[in-house]
C-alpha cells in the first residue's frame, strides 16, 4: 500500500480524507500526550469532544489495519 502524507497549509490539511486526518490527530495524541485532558486543552476542545475525536480516530486506525490485513 502507498504511504500518503498528510500536509499542513494556513487553511487546513491538504490532499487527505477525513479518515487521514482521524488516523492523523490520533497518532498524533498517542506520540505526543499523555492524557486526554492535555490534548483537549492544547486543541481548544472540551475534554468530552476530545474524547469523541479520539475514539474516532482509533476506529479509523483499526479499520484502515483491518483493510490492510485483507487486501
């Protein structure tokens, strides 16, 4: 499978699909916080929509394995 990076630009994230950029604030929460709470606070976030981002970004990393494994 093709490796796709994920691009930064002053509107947003450019070139990646929703499911990207959920794979991308997760990885990003698990090589960079500890807790949940210092996530949502950094991001602006309420601790509960942080928790909502994060677990669909795990499901989107799950699924994305999952095809992997299959294809």
């Amino acid at each position: 499978m093709k490796t796709k990076t994920v691009e930064l630009k002053d509107q947003g994230f450019a070139g990646a699909s929703c499911n990207e950029l959920l794979r991308h604030v997760y990885v990003e929460w698990m090589n960079n916080y500890l807790t949940v709470e210092l996530f949502a606070e950094h991001n602006e976030l309420t601790v509960v929509d942080a928790q909502v981002l994060l677990d669909l970004g795990r499901s989107a990393m799950q699924r994305n394995d999952r095809e992997e494994v299959t294809a």
